[in-house]
C-alpha cells in the first residue's frame, strides 16, 4: 500500500510514503477518497489473483489511488460518489493491468493513464447523475481543516501560509503538493522535506523542471495554463525526474534532454487543455504520459544506449540507480561476454599485441601471439637454431572456453627456424565455437599434436594441442585470436579476456578482468585455491547459520530468481545480497535491505575476492555509495553526482599465501574500505574472512567504533 503511495514520487521508500500519505489528508476528503480507492483496488487485485508481486510494487494500484485523490477533489461524498468510487477503483485497476502488460513489452511503463481514461469516463458521465454534485471543498478548505483538526490545525496551516517566501520557491512549492491535488504551501514543505531526506536528486530534477516551465512560460508569454500548480507539479515536474534521473541514469545528458523535454511537454499542455476544453474534460497528466512514453520508445529503438543509459536494474532511487549503474559495469561484462581464459599454462610474455607492428594489421589487427622467455628474457636456450630450442615449442596449448571443435588443420610441417610458409599462413589450427556468431582461433600448432578432433566438445582447460612453428612463423610462438566466424582465416574480432594476471618489468602482478592483454607485459591465468573455490561456490539451497555477539542469529539461504541470478537470503531481516561467481573471482552486485545486518557486514568484506592464494594480489573496487549511510557529506555528493564525483569509497581485498602444496591450511582473506575524497585517503573499515576445509566458518568487519566477529556454520 504504501508503495502506491510512494510511486507518485517514484520511490519505494516507506517512510517517505508515510509522508505522502499524511500530506494527502490536508485536503481529507480526497486523502479518504484516495485511501478507499485503493484499498478497493487492492482487495479486487487480490480477488482477482493478480501477481502478488507486482501488486507489492504498487504497479497495478496507484493509479487507483491517484483517481480515488482526483475523484475526491472533484466531488461531493454522496451514497453514488461512493458507489461510483468502487466502480471507478475497479475499472482503473483492470486498466492499469491492460496498460501494463502491453506496453512492458515494448519497454515502456503505463504511468497513470489508467487514472486518465477513468477520471474521464466519469467525469461526462457525472454530466447524467443528479445524485453526484460537483465540490466546493478546494475553495473551502479551512472549513474542513477546522472539522477534523480544530483550531490548532487551522493555526498551524495559517502560519505555514502566511510564511513570507520568494515567489519562485512558493510556486514550487505550491506545485509540489498540486501533485496531490491540492497547491498549498503547507504540503509542498513537507513533501519538499521528504524528497530531500528519499532523494537529492530526485529534488533537484524537480526544481530543475520546474525552472525550465517557468522560464520556457515567460519566453513564450503564456497566458493562465502556467498558473495551474497541478499542471506544473504533475507534467513538468514529474517529466523531470521521471526522465533525468528514474527511467534513465542521471547524467548531464539527462539533464540536457529535459531541457527540451519540458517545453515540449508544456505544448502539449497548451494544445491538448484548447482541445479537451471543447468536450468540458481537464487534461490531466496525459502530456506526461505522452511524453515520458513517447522518449522511452525512442530510446528503445537504438542500437547502443551508453550514452544516455536506461536504468537496467530499477531501484527507486536516482541515487541508487546511478551508483549501482556506475559500479555495476564490471560486474555487467560477466553478462556480456563468454568468459575466456588465457590458452596457456603458466607465465607467457605477450610478443605481438591487437595492431602490432609486424603481422597483426587490417581485419587481423585483433590477436596476441605468446612466447615464454627466460631470465635473461630470451626465448629460446643455445645455440636456438632448430625449433625444439624454444621455450614455448611443444607446451600444451590449452581451451580458452568451453565449446565444440569447430575445425582443424593438423598437417602442415613445422618450419626451420627462419623460415616461413606464406601459403599456408596459418599452419596446423583449431577452430572452436564457444556461442553463436563467437568462435576462437589458435594457430601455428605443432604438426600431428592434436589431442581432440573435429566435432569434440571440449572444457575450459582442456589439452588441444601442443605449440609449434607451422605457417608464416619464422619461431615458434601462439596466435591467438576471437572471431565471427568458423573459418581458418577470418577476420579478428575485438573480444576480451575474463581474468588474467599481468606483470609489467619491475612491477607487482595485477588482476585485470575483461580486458586484452598489453604487448610486452607478461600474463598467466589464476591459479585457483580448492578451498576458496568450494566456499565460495555458494550452490542453491546452501543455508548457514551466523552467529555473532551483539546481534540476533541470522540464517542465510542461497537463492536463485527467476533469471538465473543467486543471492543470499536473510529470512530474518528480509534483506538480500546479490554476487556473481566467476571461475575464480567471487563478487556482490546489490544489497538490499537494512544495513544493521551481520549479511551487510559479510557484503562489505567480501565484496570482491580473488579465489587464489598463488601470489598475494590485490583485488580493488568501488563499493557503491550507497553503503556511505546518510551523511551531509554523501548528501553533497548526490546533488552533484549526476555531473561530478568527488567522493569514493575504494575496496581492496587479498588472500594471505598458503605455503601448503595440498592446499590444507586455513586461509585468511583481509579486505579494508577506505574513503577517497579529493585525493585524501581515509581509512573506514577493514575485514578479514576465515576458510577452512573449504568452508566459510567466520569473518570480521571492524572500524573506528564498532568491531563484529561473527561465526558461520552449514545448516543440513
């Protein structure tokens, strides 16, 4: 119920919702009009059985709560206003049901034009009804002030009124409660008040919305259209943050676009009241609706969005949606590309990079070709004149991905070293195709090595070859490149890698992810820990209790939704933890739910872990901001967030080295969090994550005031 509410601001906020409720009571008929309609509306849906969880979302009912506001305006309470209401409740349920399906499937939502056509309907079939009398009551409304709430509430709503103001902020304010129905200055502070505690951003698109109809107003010298609060708050304003920071990620972008948008949406105002006029029907909030649709639909029909981005994943929020946008990129790449590994075992220097400067040119500019080297950085033993002397001639040649042999050439002689045969370019090849239209090629391959055949379905690493010296390869090395199509000989195709280590000379290894490794640099694959791996496997129906001294026992329980995607489940706190689990990193993507949770905790250390001990490396990233918790800090950040980000907090993570062959030894995984403001460095929290025997059985999170040691253990 109270996300009906809520959705009349865009928020799924429960307080802020609270809020919006109480402020629709100013004017209490229609607060208890709309309240009716929507309970009408929610014991119809249920009666109905409509999905339970769309009508939790509040996506079916609140434009029965918007009529049962705009019907309560309009008239007086009567046994057929009442009637009347239930019918009407009924219907825009039905409608917003209709409306939400179809246009769902073209990516764009119903908003309130459900309210829009019942609201109609009845207000020229009102024209018939004696027994339904048109209200006064917006024209008396002190009158019923002092019937619910006395003199003390008529004083109350006198001084907020009588509040001396600027006439552009009153305006605003008075066309922030006309949402409501209503153009008080009364409701306006309060729902400015909650806007600001729900969304900074939210507010400032608003106020930003507001000042382009207003300037766009005197440009133009409209006339008595601008003057309505209701048209200003539900049209303008609404078109604002719905396009600048709700449906779409807020950006300078976004907010360049409703600097068009907004006149456009004051047009329609204008053009559709003198044609509405004519049949005696208000216009509504149908140049919201047409606009807000329209730009949605449009924006579906491009090829690439990047640069003005839909909001993927909707969290009610243009704070959240822009954070969780903004850290989630890395974390989307797992979604968008088949994961590939290197096809190599151990440390191999890349020789020739995407456009190098020998034979990676034109529509073959995209591969990597691989040599091992010495300690003198030599790549091959004295004297080097036959092949055998290489260090790479005859290693395993391994597969990047899993997939299916796709084709082979395993024929072709090795060449002397020097030599080259051009007319066999390639030499001994596989072909293997891991998705529609994605293949990988590995070439110059040791003749009669091939440990699979044409036709095969093969495993990320598993043995295919062994690396030779065949076709234009005057020493031995491996190409290696991603293509379209299945062909010994077609054109590259720019693709990333998963996750690989790479070390520059003189520097530390680092963890890249979803990137192409630089010539020159040397890389090797992870070399995963069994123990980490299995705790961290995290597989359905996985269910630990945790434990720790000062909070209640929590009980955690590996999900899967509906799209294939896992999170851990707090029963106790309703609160979830999405993660992603790749080969060999674990990552969070989302939590939701109250922050005081020992699951919140687990979330912060280990956001993103590397699942090796081989060598200590660092694994770092942002956590979303919105673990910052409500701060005048984090609040300045929001406001300027859309155009600058000053404030950061970064993740780091590291597994401590496990000097056991077998890999028996408890590990310990130490994660801190610090804040990056302008350069500066501040340390906030740091973590530290027990294994054993593959099996999670506790972390750490501590910080400045506050120190949680909590124990896990494996529910059967």
């Amino acid at each position: 119920m109270l996300h009906s509410y809520g959705l009349l601001f865009f928020s799924h906020n429960r307080l802020f919702g609270i809020l919006i409720l109480l402020v629709t009571f100013l004017i209490p008929y229609a607060g208890i009009a709309g309240c009716a309609g929507l309970l009408c509306s929610l014991l119809c849906a249920r009666a109905i059985g409509f999905d339970e969880s769309l009508l939790k979302t509040g996506a079916y009912t609140y434009s029965a709560l918007i009529f049962g506001l705009g019907f309560g305006t309009y008239f007086e309470f009567s046994m057929a206003f009442w009637l009347l209401l239930a019918v009407g409740s009924v219907f825009t349920l039905l409608l917003s049901a209709f409306f939400f399906t179809r246009l769902s499937r073209n990516g764009v939502p119903a908003l309130s034009i459900a309210f829009i056509c019942t609201l109609w309907m009845l207000l020229l079939a009102s024209q018939s009804f004696s027994a339904l009398g048109l209200s006064t009551r917006q024209i008396y409304w002190y009158n019923e002030l002092y019937k619910y709430g006395g003199l003390f509430l008529i004083r109350a709503v006198q001084a907020i009124e009588g509040i001396s103001i600027h006439p552009f902020l009153g305006g605003f304010l008075r066309s922030l409660s006309g949402i409501l129905f209503q153009g008080q200055l009364a409701g306006g502070i309060l729902l400015a008040l909650g806007l600001l505690l729900y969304s900074r951003i939210a507010l400032l698109l608003m106020l930003y919305g507001y000042a382009i109809a207003m300037g766009f107003h005197s440009l133009m010298g409209g006339m008595a259209v601008m003057g309505d609060y209701y048209h200003i708050g539900t049209n303008y304003m609404l078109v604002a943050a719905a396009l600048g920071g709700f449906y779409l990620i807020p950006s300078w972008r976004s907010f360049l676009w409703i600097g068009i948008l907004v006149p456009v949406t004051y047009l329609l105002v204008v053009a559709l009241s003198a044609i509405l006029a004519q049949i005696g029907l208000p216009v509504l909030s149908l140049p919201f609706c047409i606009t807000v649709i329209l730009f949605l639909y449009c924006l579906q029909l491009r090829p690439f969005g990047s640069r003005l981005a839909l909001a993927p994943v909707q969290h009610y929020s243009p704070e959240h949606n822009l954070y969780h946008f903004l850290h989630g990129q890395s974390r989307a790449d797992a979604y968008r590309y088949v994961p590939l590994s290197l096809p190599v075992l151990g440390n191999w220097m890349v020789s020739q990079g995407y456009a190098g400067s020998m034979t990676h040119k034109g529509d073959w500019k995209e591969a990597l070709d691989f040599v091992l080297l010495d300690d003198e950085l030599k790549t091959y033993r004295n004297p080097g004149n036959e092949p055998e002397h290489f260090y790479c001639y005859g290693k395993p040649v391994l597969a990047p991905a899993d997939g299916i042999v796709e084709e082979i050439a395993d024929h072709i002689e090795d060449n002397s070293v020097g030599g080259n045969n051009t007319s066999q370019n390639w030499g001994n090849t596989i072909v293997l195709r891991h998705a529609e239209g994605l293949y990988t090629k590995l070439s110059h391959l040791k003749k009669n090595s091939m440990r699979v055949a044409k036709g095969d379905y093969v495993r990320r690493g598993d043995l295919l070859a062994l690396c030779g010296n065949s076709g234009r390869s005057p020493e031995p090395h491996l190409h290696f490149q991603v293509q379209a199509t299945p062909f010994i000989g077609s054109r590259t195709l720019a693709y990333p890698l998963a996750a690989f280590l790479q070390q520059e000379a003189g520097a530390a290894p680092r963890l890249r992810q979803y990137a192409v490794p630089d010539e020159g640099s040397f890389v090797a694959n992870i070399t995963a820990n069994a123990q980490l791996q299995q705790a961290f496997s995290f597989p359905p129906g996985l269910r630990l209790r945790v434990e720790a001294e000062g909070y209640a026992t929590e009980l955690w329980e590996v999900c899967v939704s509906a799209s294939n995607e896992r999170y851990l489940w707090c029963r106790e706190h309703r609160a979830s933890a999405w993660f992603i689990r790749l080969p060999d990193i674990f990552a969070f993507t989302y939590y939701y739910g109250q922050r005081n949770t020992l699951l919140f905790a687990f979330y912060q250390s280990a956001y993103k872990v590397l699942l090796s001990s081989a060598e200590p490396v660092a694994v770092a990233d942002d956590l979303p901001l919105t673990v910052y918790g409500n701060t005048p800090l984090r609040w300045l950040q929001d406001v300027v967030a859309p155009f600058w980000r000053f404030l950061q907090i970064r993740y780091e993570s590291r597994v401590q080295p496990d000097d056991d062959v077998f890999g028996r030894n408890p590990l310990q995984i130490r994660s801190r969090q610090e804040r990056r403001m302008a350069g500066h460095l501040q340390s906030l929290r740091e973590g530290c994550i027990s294994v054993t025997e593959g099996r999670l059985t506790g972390f750490e999170l501590q910080s400045a005031h506050k120190k949680i040691y909590a124990l896990c253990y494996e529910e059967q």
